[in-house]
C-alpha cells in the first residue's frame, strides 16, 4: 500500500508523470548576444512526478550566421558549474547547471554546437510522510572583516529541511550590521534594500513543501 500526506485541500495525484519541455522560443537577431551566432532557448514547462520520466533534450541553442571578412576562430566552451539544488527532496526532482561561451567562432570558424545548460534527475527515493520535523537552523557563524563599504556580516544555514507537516524555518540566513574607525565615521546614508529575488522551486509538489527567496543591501 501507498500513504501519502494531504492537506485535504486537494487530493494527493498518484500517477506518474513526465517532464515536459515547453515551445522553442525565436531566433535571436545574429550578433545581438554572441558574435556570429544567434540562439534560442526554451523551459521546463512541467517536471517529473511520482516516477514520471525525466526531462531529456538542451534548453538552449546556438547556430552559427556565416563567415566575416578574416581569420578563422572555433568556439571554446568553459567548464561545466556547479549543479543547483535539487528541485525535490524525494520522490523524483530536477538539477541544473550551466557553462558559458569563452570565445565565440569567428569568420567561419567552428561554432559551439553544444548545450550551454543541462538538467538531471535528483532527490528519486520514495517520500516518507509519516513523520513530521521541523527546520533547524545551523549556529551563526563568526563576523567577517568590515568591507569596504564598512559592513561587517555573519551568516547561518538550513541545517534541517522541514519535512511533511513541520514548520518552516523562520529568520534570516545574514545579517549586517555597520563598522567603522572611530576616527573616520562615514558620511550619513540610510540603508536600502534590493527588491526580492524571484521565489525557488517548491521543495515538494503536494503534502506541505518550502520555498525561498532573498535581497541584499
């Protein structure tokens, strides 16, 4: 038998289902982002669920526009980034990483053919509902030395991910705070904050999951 937690809102779906990529989107005009080269990309319109099959094919690509007037160039690619968290903890998520364009074909040189991004399955083992726990949050760690904004910071971690019905974590992850010489005080300003970031992926698609997003000063 299968168990599933359910906020009673909406029953829990139980059948797989399968990433699904969204449309190509148009060409870029040549030489508008990369010289000799235009692109287009597209997204993941829906991820894998409950076993469903994974997302398979590029998010982005390149063609090359032609030659120009001198020597030839080939195109070289920079190494692979570190994957991005796992859109899921269980029960079958996606990961991504990108890499960039170093030096771009030129005068008909050998255009990158590759993907520039990639994604792959993660957090596949069964989900475990039964049990609820809450998030934790890891000790603060030391202030680092006053920048030269005359800023000093410390910050924390998620230590524990809340799990099934536990609660979230609540705090800030940094904190900063002013520090100058006594005898070089700064000139008066107020302190502002950036807009905030675009929310991240749900941890979970059904049965309580976290989210988060940030802004710096």
């Amino acid at each position: 038998s299968r168990s599933a937690y359910c906020d009673g809102a909406s029953a829990c779906e139980t059948s797989p289902k399968d990433c699904k990529l969204g449309p190509w989107g148009p060409w870029s005009v040549c030489n508008a982002n990369v010289t000799q080269q235009r692109e287009r990309r597209r997204g993941v319109q829906d991820l894998p669920a409950r076993g469903g099959a994974e997302c398979d094919g590029a998010l982005l690509e390149t063609q090359d526009c032609g030659p120009t007037a001198s020597g030839s160039r080939d195109c070289e690619m920079s190494s692979w980034m570190e994957w991005s968290p796992c859109t899921m903890t269980c029960g079958g998520g996606q990961r991504g990483r990108l890499r960039t364009i170093l030096r771009h074909a030129r005068n008909g040189g050998r255009h990158c053919a590759d993907t520039l991004g990639e994604t792959a399955p993660c957090g596949t083992g069964p989900c475990e509902f039964g049990e609820s726990s809450n998030c934790i949050l890891s000790s603060w760690s030391e202030w680092s030395a006053c920048n030269v904004a005359d800023e000093k910071r410390r910050t924390r971690k998620v230590a524990q991910h809340a799990a099934a019905a536990g609660q979230a974590c609540k705090g800030s992850l940094v904190e900063v705070l002013a520090c100058f010489e006594a005898s070089t005080p700064p000139s008066a300003s107020d302190c502002q904050l950036s807009d905030w970031s675009e929310w991240q992926l749900c941890d979970r698609s059904c049965g309580g999951g976290q989210t988060i997003r940030s802004r710096s000063i």
